[in-house]
C-alpha cells in the first residue's frame, strides 16, 4: 500500500485540519487536504491525505474505513494515479447537426 490515501465520504462539514487531526493518531501525516469545488467553495465530500510512511498509511486505512465519522462512514483506500484529462476524448464534436435521414426541401 502507498503512503497516499483517498478519503471519501466526508462531511461536508469537514476541513483538511479535521482530517488531518484525525489521520494524526496512526502517524505523521506529510498533508492532508478536502478537495473543493472551485465554483461554491464547498467541500466535494473526499480528499487526500498523505502519510509517513506505508505503514501507518495501512494502519490509518484499516482502522477508518467504515468508521462513522460526521455521521458518514468513511471510505479510506489508496489513492490511484490521477488519470490524464485530454481534451475531446470521446463523444464526436456536438458540431452542427446530425446529417441525413431527413426529408427533402426539394428547393
């Protein structure tokens, strides 16, 4: 297991200090952070918290996932690689209009 963790399920009520506070109890925490919505400023419900070392990231992710916190059980595991966000994957364009298939003006 990596040091990263994703942490989803959290209050909305949760900051990166809760969540560091909280991770802090099974080892150094490197950082911890509430992902926001860029648009409100509130919480998006997960964030990342980066620990020490592999170790206490196994023991912080064994003992909180399905733990109630806020009222939320909590969903802590690894964190994945972020995938790439190309541009115009897939979907076509949105460009015009759908052809053929219609009637005939007949100008």
């Amino acid at each position: 297991m990596g040091k990263k963790l994703y942490v989803g399920n959290l209050s909305y009520s949760t900051d990166s200090g809760d969540l560091e506070q909280l991770f802090s109890q099974f080892g150094a925490v490197t950082s911890a952070e509430v992902i926001m919505d860029r648009a409100t400023g509130r919480s998006k419900g997960f964030g990342f918290v980066e620990m020490g070392s592999d170790d206490e990231a196994k023991a912080a992710a064994t003992a909180l996932n399905g733990k109630e916190v806020g009222g939320r059980p909590l969903t802590v595991n690894e964190a994945r690689p972020r995938e790439e966000r190309g541009f115009g994957g897939g979907g076509g364009g949105g460009r015009g209009y759908g052809g053929g298939g219609g009637r005939s003006r007949g100008w």
